[in-house]
C-alpha cells in the first residue's frame, strides 16, 4: 500500500502540496456550485422537518400516553437518533465516495433521505398502531440521520474539489447556504399548513403536519436531476486513475479507506470533531430546542414562533456568505475561533434573555445563536476538505464533521430540559459555554489549510 504524502507541518497523513488537477472555475463549477446548494437544501429540509415535528405535533402523536413533558423529551430523544446514526453512515458512504466517486454516493444519500422522509409522512399514530408507531419512527429517523451522514462531506467536496486555487471557500459555501434555505422552507411548510388548517385542531394534528413529508418527493426528483446532471470531480478522477495505476502496478490491495483516515489521520478527525462541536449545538439548539422551549415554557404562538425561525434563516445565511468568503483572505481557523469566542459569551446571556419572555428578547436569541453559527458553518466547508488526502477526503471529512453532530448535535438537546428542570435554564447557557470552550481550545490546535492545495 502506498503511504499517504506528508507536508511535515501538518503532521502524517496531510495532504500533498500538489493536487493532481487544479480547480479551474467556469460555467463547470457554478453548475456544481448551485447543484450542490440545491442537493443539500433538500436533504436538509428532509432533516429539519422533523426537529419542527418534533418540537411541535410528535409528542402528542406518537407519544400520547408520556404526558407533555416526557412526551417532548421523548420526542428529541427520536431526534436525536439520527446524530448517532450520522458517523455510521459516514463511514459507509464514505467508503464508496472515495472508492467510486462523490458523485453516484450523493444520489445514494439523497434516495435514502427522500424515501426515508415520505414514509415518516404516511406513518400512523400511537393512536391507530400503539407502539409499533415509535419505534418505526426511530427507525425511519435512523435511516435519515445514515443518509446526511454521507451527504455533507460528499456536497462540500463537490464544490471544494472543482473550486480554482484561492476561491475554495467562496465556492464550498455554496452546499452550506442548503441548511438555511431548508430552515426556512421547513418552517414555512409549517406555517402555511398550521394557518392554514388550525395548528391546534384536530386536522394538523391527524394530517396537516404530514404535508411538509410528502412535499418533499417533490424536492427529491428535482435534486436528483440536478445531480446526475453534474460530473465526477476532476480531483477525484485523476486520485482514482493513479490508484488504479499503482495497485495493478504492486498487485496489492489498499486497506478501507476508514481504516486508512483514522491511521494517518487520527488527530484531525478528533480535532475537528471537537472544533466544530459547538456548531453544532447552537444550530439545533437555535432551532428544534427553542422551538419547543418558544412554544411550551414562554408561551408564544406557533405562528409567530415559526415566522422568526424564517427571519433567523435569513441572518444564518448571510453569515454564511460573508465568513465563508472573509476565510479566503484571513484563513479557516481565524473565522471559526471568533465564531467560538462569540458563543461562549452568548451561551451565558441567551437563557437569562429568553426568560424575560419577551417577543423582541426571543427574535434577538434566536437570530443571534444562528448567526454565530453561520460564522463558523462557511468557513468549514473548505476546511474540512482541505484537511483530508484525497484517497480517503470523504470519510475523513465525514467523520469529523458527523462526530461532531453527536457530541454537539445530539447531547445538548437531550440534557437541556433536565438541567432546565433541575437548575434553571442557566444551567442550559453552562453547558453551552464549556462547550465553546472545548470548541476553542480545538480550533486553535488545528493547522491552517486555505493555503493548501487539494
């Protein structure tokens, strides 16, 4: 087996200094640039959805019989399935990203989530099937959380593959502006269907909160025109044609490439696990959590609840465009430790505010938590690609980003409403904040890539 190139600064296992073949830019890359934006707002959207539901309809749906309280934490519970699914299905499309290309795994992930999501749409009550209801819904939302496992790195890597030298983030912001396009499309299904049939009448709750899932088949077949219109990436091409190459060449057989990135490795899949930790947490902290915190402790309208995760969207997404491009001229690292910094503070102050229960107070938490994110969600579509040799880039970028998800994604949510419970929503704003600390210490510890070539 070939032993993977060093640059010396970045430790073993970095990526050469010489790609293969350089991006080049053109009509090419702004038609993979807008495919993967699409790509991953819908996957997105599919995966947003039902943190909505879950904050809003699935605990009297599916879990009647818990009680409002316990039947909420059951439902993050179900929510937070798929944060531990997310690494497995890294790892598995991972693999066949690297071995058979970025772009055939990304039609892959896209089906599972579509197929996924519209089965959650037609799935019965606890009221129709009994138990059997949760425990599908588990599934189903394991299957979602295996399908966007796969599909972040493969988008960014898309767009960050065929990006020309010194424009890699402007380019790979591109699929990252797909995560706010999806909260905004998310809550404004929502929305529509809640004013439209009642979102406290028997309706909704039967059948009303069903139509953000099969809207979504909608959005699958466009997506999957969009992508199997584009092409293999020219980086990927030239790695597999040289791997080809040398194994007919030594007769011997390359190890998975799972097993390769954690060899070589080790360090920057941990490192940007932890860096991108708090990322995470205020994302969906900033949209499911407060959802249902907005709805059930501060007793806001759901309407007007939805409506500012719309406006908070937008912000989110601007934030997105101007740290992704400001990372081009100052660096990953620089960009994403502010956004760190930022939390830290924010994560004291945002609970204190929100309990004042005023309307502005909850328009400000919520647009600011998802601001500070967008900081740091531009800047980490180049880095992560930037950080992984090419002959494993998927799953190394993969699982540290998926890795993430659960330490940021998955436990917050789940501690928050008994550390609310038990000391106060402070509490929540402590957690948050030592997270940010972890997610500091870690992005300093990484090495600079946006001088590197791919």
């Amino acid at each position: 087996m070939t032993t993977v190139p060093s640059t010396g600064a970045s430790g073993a296992g970095a990526p050469a200094a010489v790609a293969p073949e350089q991006g080049t830019g053109g009509p090419g890359i702004r038609r993979v640039a807008i495919a993967s934006c699409i790509g991953t707002t819908i996957e997105f959207y599919d995966f947003f959805i039902y943190g909505t539901a879950a904050a809003l309809v699935f605990p009297t749906v599916f879990f009647p019989a818990l009680g409002a309280t316990a039947g909420t934490v059951a439902s993050f519970a179900t929510f937070a399935v798929a944060f531990f699914a997310r690494p497995v299905g890294a790892m598995l499309f991972g693999h066949f990203g690297d071995r058979i290309g970025r772009k055939k795994t990304l039609v892959s992930t896209l089906l599972l989530m579509g197929i996924s999501t519209l089965l959650i749409g037609l799935l019965p009550g606890a009221d129709t099937i009994g138990v059997a209801a949760p425990i599908i819904l588990v599934l189903l939302r394991f299957a979602q959380g295996f399908a966007v496992g796969g599909e972040w790195a493969g988008a960014t890597l898309l767009t960050a593959e065929y990006a020309p030298p010194g424009k890699r983030g402007m380019y790979a912001m591109f699929p990252q502006l797909g995560p706010a396009i999806a909260f905004a499309l998310s809550s404004g299904t929502f929305l529509f269907t809640g004013l439209a049939l009642g979102d406290t009448n028997e309706a909704f709750l039967t059948y009303g909160w069903r139509i953000p899932f099969l809207f979504s088949i909608v959005l699958v077949g466009i997506g999957l025109y969009m992508r199997l219109a584009i092409e293999e990436t020219p980086v990927f091409r030239a790695e597999a044609a040289a791997r080809s190459a040398a194994d007919r060449e030594s007769g011997e057989k390359r190890t998975l490439p799972f097993l390769d990135a954690w060899r070589f490795q080790t360090r920057e899949i941990l490192l940007s696990a932890g860096a991108l930790a708090i990322m995470f947490a205020f994302f969906y902290m900033g949209t499911a959590y407060l959802t249902s915190y907005a709805t059930t402790e501060l007793g806001f309208s759901r309407p007007f609840v939805l409506t500012v995760g719309i406006c908070a969207s937008v912000v989110f997404g601007a934030a997105v465009v101007v740290s992704a491009l400001y990372s081009d001229r100052v660096g990953r690292r620089k960009v994403i430790m502010i956004s760190c910094g930022f939390a830290v503070v924010w994560a004291l102050v945002l609970f204190p505010l929100l309990d004042t229960g005023s309307p502005v107070a909850f328009v400000v938490g919520t647009v600011v938590t998802l601001a500070i994110f967008g900081i740091a969600y531009g800047p980490c579509g180049a880095l992560l690609p930037e950080m992984f040799h090419t002959r494993y880039r998927y799953t190394g970028a993969g699982l540290g980003y998926n890795l993430a998800g659960v330490l940021g994604g998955a436990i917050p949510p789940l501690l928050a409403a008994p550390l609310a419970a038990s000391y106060g929503s402070i509490a929540i704003g402590i957690m948050l904040a030592l997270l940010g600390v972890l997610s500091f210490v870690c992005t300093r510890a990484l090495v600079e890539t946006s001088q590197r070539a791919l």
